[in-house]
C-alpha cells in the first residue's frame, strides 16, 4: 500500500482539495483508495467529496481505541473509493496522546489488507502528531501557494519534518542526541547552524548515529504542488523553496506540478462533487490528473532522487504553468459563452482577487518591516 501525506504549513491552500480530488483520480484509474481526514478538530474533507456529515469518524475511534477501526469507513459513491472522516469530537492534534496516536497509525496501516493506495489529509502545521503521519511515507506532498506567507510555512514545515526525523533518528543517551538538545536549548541563537553544517558536527562526534540518519535522509524526498496561481509567474516561486531546502537543510524536493484558480471550484463545492467529477475537462481538473498520473507513474520503491529528475521536474512544472494560463483563458471564455459562468460571477471573481491582493501586499510589507527591525539589530541566520 503506498501511503500519501498531503500536508502544507499554512491553511487555506487548497490541501484538501489536492487530498479528495486525487483520491478520484486514483480510484478512476483502478487503484483502491482510502482518503483519511486527520485535519482533526477542523475536518471538512467530507464536504469537498460531496459525503454526507459523518456519524462516526477518527474522532470517534480515538476516544475508544478499542473500536472496530472499520465501522469508521465509509464507501463513497465513487467506485474504488472510500473515506474515513475525521469529525470534530476532538479540539485538535495538539490534543493526541501518544497511545492514541500509535493505535490510529497501526490501524491505517492495516489498510493495506484493502486499499492500494492511503491518502491523508493532514492538519496545517507542525504539530508532532502531524509530523509523524507525514513522515509515515518517504515522499509526502507539500501543498502551497504562491504568497509569501505560504511559501514560509511550506518551507518552516519541511524544516520540522527533517528535526523531527533526526529527533526520531538520534535516540536518547546518544552522543547525537545530546548535542541536538545542547542546540536546542541555546536560546540565544549564537550556536544556530543550518542542518548541512550540523550534520557535519554530528559525523564527527556519533558516526553511528549520522549513518542511520544519512540513510534516511537520502530516502526523504517530499514533493511539492503549487495551488492558487492566477499568471505563470506565480510557479517561479516554488525555486524559492527548492533553494532553501537545498541550502539550507541538505533537502531535494520535487515538483508535482501548478494548479491555477477556478471559478468552478466554488460552484462545485456547492454543489458537493469533487471539481474532477464536476468539471473534468476543466484546467484544474486536468491539473489534478497529471499530478495523479505521475505519482502513479513514480517508483513505489525508496531511491535516491538524482539531481538531475529534480531539475527535470521544475522545469516541467515551468512549462505546464505556460501551458495552463493559454488553456485557462480559452476555458473561461467558454464558460461565458456557455452561460456556465455569467460577467457576474467574473466580476465577482476579480474583487474577490482584488481583496486578496491588497491583503497579501499587507502581509508583505509587514514582514519586509520585521525583516528590517531584525537587520537592524543585528540579527544574522
């Protein structure tokens, strides 16, 4: 059973509608797929599939491990496909306990006996227990947008999924370990090193325990999907992430490929379907079966990503936001002349654009302003 974590650092980038809507797309391709809601305390997975609200979800089974973890799936009237929501009869993540968060994960693996494929939406953040899901597969995906808040907290989650890794690496009692809490505890920042370097520091004083951490760092390759563009430029942001993890924490990252706005997603979500079911022939659905088909198309096995498919896949994905925005233009007119979408909801659809930008320039020079207060005193990474 390969396992997809499909996870972001911010909320409100598109992560469950990659997580549902890849879910079809597996299923319609013959593939037996469980789409887990884990987004727990804030679950909504259930309304982008178009499903019911839930009787009984992970919420339900946590608070008796001791349930039959089946009577919390359910079939969807998609074929090949069934779901397991997450309902809110907890506050949140932050709230698992650690058996509780053993018995969910023992019970999704033991998926394997029906599904080929498990896909899990996680929460936004980088909460431990969300940490662990992601890390249950080599190559989880990072949903992002083209903003600069949502590119820092891509890149900040990535970070924790590596500490957390060599946390879970580096066990107590190790000369690794104790120089990682040495690092840690250094609340000053004057000792801060990126990882490369760290790692180097660690070679040198736990080769054991640097072994065991390089052979799965050289595993680890989390994949990327850029959502939310409006104009090609917006894909020229994910080479910000692929440069931070490479320098910055030793990371080679893949990309799966951009998804544009569509004015159908709204209408689709109303009317309780998936956007590949909706509007198949759509510029985002079409985006989604690419993704998909190249997950399916990818090695289920681990190795070692070389630089070269790295750079492959980015120039890729460059070429496909060229490619989407001529076929995004030509669809949006079609809309108009088929009355599925009126100069209403057009208009409507560039203010609500406009009130986005005007937020994302506030956000901006905020940081900008952080940025230069830090500078100012000194501050050096």
């Amino acid at each position: 059973m390969r396992i997809i974590p499909v996870a972001s650092g911010k909320g409100g980038v598109g992560k469950s509608l990659v997580a549902a809507n890849l879910g079809v797309a597996f299923a319609q391709a013959g593939r037996k797929v469980v789409v887990a809601d884990l987004d727990l305390g804030a679950s909504n997975l259930h309304l982008v599939l178009g499903h019911q609200a839930p009787s009984m979800g992970i919420g339900t089974f946590l608070n008796n491990t001791r349930l039959d973890f089946s009577k919390v799936i359910a079939a969807t009237d998609v074929p090949n496909l069934w779901f397991i929501p997450g309902d809110g009869e907890i506050p949140g993540m932050a709230n698992l306990k650690t058996f509780q968060r053993n018995a969910l994960v023992k019970n999704l693996l033991s998926l394997k006996n029906m599904a080929d494929i498990l896909i899990l939406d996680l929460g936004a953040g980088t909460h431990q227990s969300i940490l662990d899901f992601f890390l249950l597969s080599t190559k989880g995906v990072v949903v992002s947008a083209p903003t600069v808040t949502a590119i820092l907290n891509a890149y900040v989650f990535l970070k924790n999924s590596v500490f957390r890794l060599m946390y879970s690496v580096f066990k107590k009692g190790t000369a690794a370990n104790a120089y990682m809490e040495q690092m840690r505890r250094d609340v000053s920042g004057k000792n801060r090193q990126y990882i490369p370097r760290l790692l180097l520091e660690i070679e040198k004083i736990d080769p054991d325990s640097y072994g065991r951490l390089k052979t799965n760092l050289d595993h680890f390759h989390p994949r990327l999907i850029m959502n939310m563009l409006d104009d090609p430029k917006d894909a020229d942001v994910a080479l910000k992430i692929r440069r931070s993890c490479e320098e910055y924490l030793g990371l080679g990252i893949e990309h799966l490929g951009v998804m544009y706005r569509d004015v159908m997603q709204n209408t689709a979500l109303a009317s309780r379907l998936p956007i590949v079911l909706y509007k198949p022939q759509s510029v985002l659905s079409q985006a989604i079966y690419r993704i998909a088909d190249k997950i399916l198309q990818s090695e289920e096995e681990e190795f070692d990503l070389a630089e070269t498919e790295i750079e492959a896949s980015f120039q890729e994905a460059a070429i496909e936001a060229e490619l989407d925005f001529g076929a995004k233009g030509d669809y949006v007119e079609e809309l108009l002349h088929s009355g599925a979408l009126t100069q209403g909801d057009l208009l409507e659809t560039v203010k609500t654009q406009q009130l986005e930008i005007s937020k994302l320039k506030k956000e901006n020079n905020f940081l900008k302003m952080k940025l230069s207060q830090a500078m100012a005193q000194g501050y050096k990474p």
